[in-house]
C-alpha cells in the first residue's frame, strides 16, 4: 500500500530532480476533501493495523495506535461533541498540549466539519476570552494543568459563547472528564452530507499568530489545507511510509500541523510524539535514540541546547533526515551537527499562514544558513516595493505569486472578521510576508529578517540574523537576537541581546572578545555596539525570539 494516499492526490510523487519536482509537482484538491475520512479513515479501510501514533511522557506512559483505533475514538468524540450541539462551523478550542487526545479531537471535529483552535497552554486569562469572543468559540477541551484550566475559568464569565469545558488526563469540578465525555458514545459516524457535509473551501482551523504587540490575527485554513503539507512532509522532512518521524513541537502552534499531523498521515508516516514537561536535552536526544527514529524536526534553538550536551554518547543513525522550522538557522549549529552525526540539516521556511515555501529538499544539497529554494505551487519571488521581481544578490520581500492564477493549497484564505486584512494580504496577486531574503546565482535563498527588523545605522542596512549567526559560531553564545538600538549620534547602533552557555560569565572581556569576533567573521561595520546579557530571551507563544519588544524597551518605536 505504499504512497496509496499520496497517489489520490499527486499525479506524481517521483521526480529526477528539483527543477522537475518543481515544474510537475501538482496537488488535485478535491471539491470536498475531509482529512478525518480521507485519511485517518480511508487508511483504517485499507491498511487496519497500520500504525499511526506512537505516544509517550514523562511519567512512564506509552501507548501506541493504530488508524483503525484512531478513527473509532475519533467517531466517539465526534458523537459526543454532536450530542452537545458542535456542529459544521462550530468553533472548539483545544489546549491539550502533546497529549494523545489532541490527534483524537482533530480528527472528530475535522469529521464534523467543525473549527478547531489549536492553543497554547501559555495563554492567560485574558488570551483566552479574547479567542473566544472573537471566534464565538462554543466548547473548550484543556489538559488538567492547574494553571491553563485556572485561566479557563477566570476567563468564562467574559466568555459568554462557551457553553461546555472537557478537561483530560484528570478530574476538575464544572469540567467533563474528557473519558466521561466520550464513555456512552457510539464508534459509528457516517459522514455528514448535504448541508452539513463540507466542501474543501470551508473553514476547518484557525491559528491565533502571537504578535508582539495589538491583538493577535486570526489565520483561516480551509479543509484543502492539509494537502498543502504533502510537499512539508513528504519533500522536506523525507518522511516515510511506517517509519517514525517527530516534529518537537506542542499542539498550540502551527508547527503541529506542519510536522505532527496532516502531510505526516498523508504519506502513511507513523507519528512519534512525546509529551514532555518541560525540554531537556538529554531527555530528547535519549527518546531520539531509545524510538529508532527515522526523520526528525525541530527548532533551531532546540538544537542549540542539545549542541551543548555530548550529543556523540547517543545512537542517533536511524534517524536519516534531520530538518528545522520555526527560525532561521545558524551557519555553525549544521556545520557542529554535522560534525557530530554525520548529517546535515535540511532548514525549512515559512509561516502559521502556510505549508512550508522554501526548504532544502531531497534533490537540493544544504547550503549552511540557507534556507533552500522555493516549494512547487507557490510562485515564491523577491520582489521590490514596486513588486518587481529583485536581481541575485539584492534584498527583496518574500511573496507568494500568482494567487489569482491558481490559488495554492495550504496557503491561507484571510484573517477571520477582518475582511479589509484579508483582501490586503491575499485578495491580489501575491502574498507579501513582509520577510526579508536574498537569493544568489543557483538560485539559493538566505534570510535577512523581518522587514522591521533589518537595522539601518549610519547609511547602511544591516539584516539582523547575519550578525547573529556570527555570534553563535563563538562557543560562548547559545542563542541571541539583535536589534537597533538608540545612539545619540549614529541614530540608531547594533545591539546584541545574549543568553550565555554554561561555563561563561558577563564580563566587559567578554564583550570585547564577541565584538571582535563579528568584526572578524562579518563586515567590521556591523559588530554590536551594546553587548547586553540575559538569561532568556523574550519570545513569542509560538517560541518566536520578540525583536520588537526588545527595540521597544530601549526605546525604539516603529
């Protein structure tokens, strides 16, 4: 049954080469493609012991299921949530962290037709009833966490659209056990038709961004959009067929839907995920090595922080692809993981608002702090402010193109109740997101930063994640972030935000020494002026360094 379902969608899934997988790579989106039948369901039909999800903690837990068990817990919680009136358009938040139910309540309400709201368990009081009352969220499913489902209910009485609170793995009074909840349900569901069927153009999942100031936007996915994730899966992460593959990544972040779900399960990929409490590398590296990985993804900070313990004492070989996402990575942590495993990192690019648009695939070999070249379908360009297409070599906005000649899938359709936000970002033709690259002659791209955080200082522009990769080559700096700072003459001079590794202390030698080092490994011009040290760095929910509030608190306002 090899690539069977990747075979209904993809008149091809062999290519020679990049440019061919480029020119004839195509996705046939059905007029009413449901992930939760055609997937989960259809691969429980064909293959029912086909493994789909390995699942594990911290606490000694583990359990393994197959797509036959998958899509009969699926059809319970769907006739549980049916019987408490979520129906097609019915919006549900999840706040489950790694914990197995999330795969279970996805797949139910994708067979609903229902919105899901992935969230993390990060959010405050007033995060969650700003999602809720901006999405008229109906029922809400959290992990028992005593600071999440506190937030909950702090947040209930200016919450007036949530009418039901799941809790799992635990007990809360108000709340219903999420084993109560689906205890009496039937495993029979038919799938829905007329009116209440779906067609691939709804609404079947909704990203609040985590902006670093202003409200979050709502991002809309249709039910085409995990076809979109075959070329994430399946062309960048190389996952394949019955093998494990992990993405380190909670439920709350369009990373999940990126590495822990839709192309994975697509291309008939066993999902390993583990569910730990907090990240310790060494904790990671062993279940890399005791699960006999095959692909493998996470952040570049995670391999940062694993970079810091003796990666060599772990057995990582089965693992034949390794890739990141999330932000851009450093020239010295492939070239140092390379050095330890024998393989490189394929990096891939994109946003909460997409599948993955530029990534080094199977055909293109990985050039260190390169984010790879562009994904098939989505007419990937650098443009100008003019929108013109810039030359090798030259800063351009990446845009996806061509949106009004064949909009593609995965990419999203707008930003719910904001219809002038949509029209601007996606209602012409192309998407610009407002992230600086560049691309050299083999048609490599190379990130510079977000368009607000590239540093002007003295007539010159200075993209922030060159100065940064500079400083982590040195053995001091585990993660950093730059940004512009005020100066009294020059306006505005280089700053670096530092979190140290182990074994350094600040001190003005330190300084001195990571100053120099950039002047010597990047143009002398654009070495950090301020040298500040932290022990963490402020970030996003969705783990995104906030450059801005860093501008922010020393008093630049863009």
């Amino acid at each position: 049954m090899a690539d069977y379902i990747l075979k209904k969608y993809c008149p091809r899934i062999e290519f020679d080469s990049y440019e061919d997988f480029f020119e004839n790579f195509r996705i046939e989106v059905p007029e009413a493609f449901n992930f939760g039948f055609d997937v989960v369901d259809e691969w429980a039909r064909v293959e029912p012991e086909k493994k789909a999800l390995v699942w594990c903690d911290d606490h000694g837990e583990e359990r393994t299921f197959t797509f036959t068990e998958l899509s009969a817990l699926s059809n319970r919680t769907a006739n549980a949530f049916r019987a408490l009136g979520i129906g097609k358009g019915d919006v549900v938040m999840c706040i489950l962290r790694r914990r197995w139910e999330y795969w279970v309540c996805a797949v139910a309400l994708c067979k609903l037709g229902a919105t899901i709201i992935p969230a993390s368990l990060q959010l405050t009081k007033k995060d969650v009833a700003y999602r809720a009352n901006s999405a008229n969220v109906k029922a809400i499913v959290c992990v028992d966490d005593d600071y999440v489902c506190t937030q909950v209910e702090l947040a209930m009485p200016e919450s007036p659209t949530i009418k039901e609170k799941i809790v799992v793995a635990g007990e809360r009074d108000g709340w219903i056990p999420f084993d109560e909840f689906i205890a009496d349900a039937s495993e029979d569901f038919e799938r829905p038709t007329g009116d209440a069927g779906v067609t691939s153009e709804d609404i079947m999942l909704m990203y609040f961004t985590s902006g670093t100031t202003g409200n979050p936007k709502a991002v809309l996915h249709n039910f085409a959009h995990p076809l979109g994730h075959i070329i994430t899966a399946k062309y960048w992460q190389q996952v394949q067929e019955d093998k494990l593959h992990m993405s380190v990544t909670d439920s709350g972040w369009a990373k999940f839907g990126w590495g822990k779900i839709y192309g994975q399960w697509i291309a008939g990929a066993t999902i390993f995920a583990y569910d730990m409490d907090k990240f310790v590398p060494t904790q990671l590296l062993q279940k890399m090595q005791d699960h006999g990985l095959t692909t493998f993804c996470a952040p570049p900070t995670m391999y940062r922080f694993m970079l810091q313990e003796d990666v060599a004492a772990y057995d990582l070989s089965s693992i034949q692809n390794f890739a990141t996402a999330g932000e851009p990575l450093n020239a010295e942590v492939t070239l140092a993981w390379e050095r330890l495993t024998g393989k490189k990192i394929r990096e891939g690019f994109g946003q909460t608002e997409g599948p993955v648009l530029l990534a080094t695939f199977p055909w293109v070999e990985p050039r260190p702090g390169s984010m790879g070249k562009p994904s098939p379908l989505l007419g990937i360009q650098l443009l100008d402010d003019e929108g013109v297409r810039v030359e090798d070599g030259e800063e351009g906005a990446i845009c996806v193109t061509g949106l009004r000649e064949a909009y593609p899938p995965g990419l999203f359709v707008g930003y719910y109740g904001d219809e002038e936000r949509s029209r601007e970002a996606v209602g012409g033709e192309f998407y610009n997101l407002h992230d600086m690259a560049w691309r050299d002659s083999d048609g490599y791209h190379f990130f510079v930063g977000r368009n607000d955080d590239v540093i002007k200082c003295s007539g010159y522009r200075i993209g922030p994640f060159e100065v940064e990769s500079a400083l982590v080559e040195h053995p001091a700096v585990v993660e950093c972030a730059v940004t512009a700072a005020p100066d009294p003459i020059r306006g505005k001079v280089v700053k670096a935000t530092i979190v140290l590794a182990r074994g350094y202390e600040p001190s003005d030698e330190l300084v001195k020494e990571l100053q120099n080092h950039v002047k010597r490994t990047t143009a002398p011009y654009k070495y950090p002026r301020i040298v500040e040290f932290v022990d963490e760095l402020p970030k996003t929910i969705g783990g995104k360094i906030k450059r801005k509030l860093i501008r922010q608190t020393d008093g630049i306002h863009d």
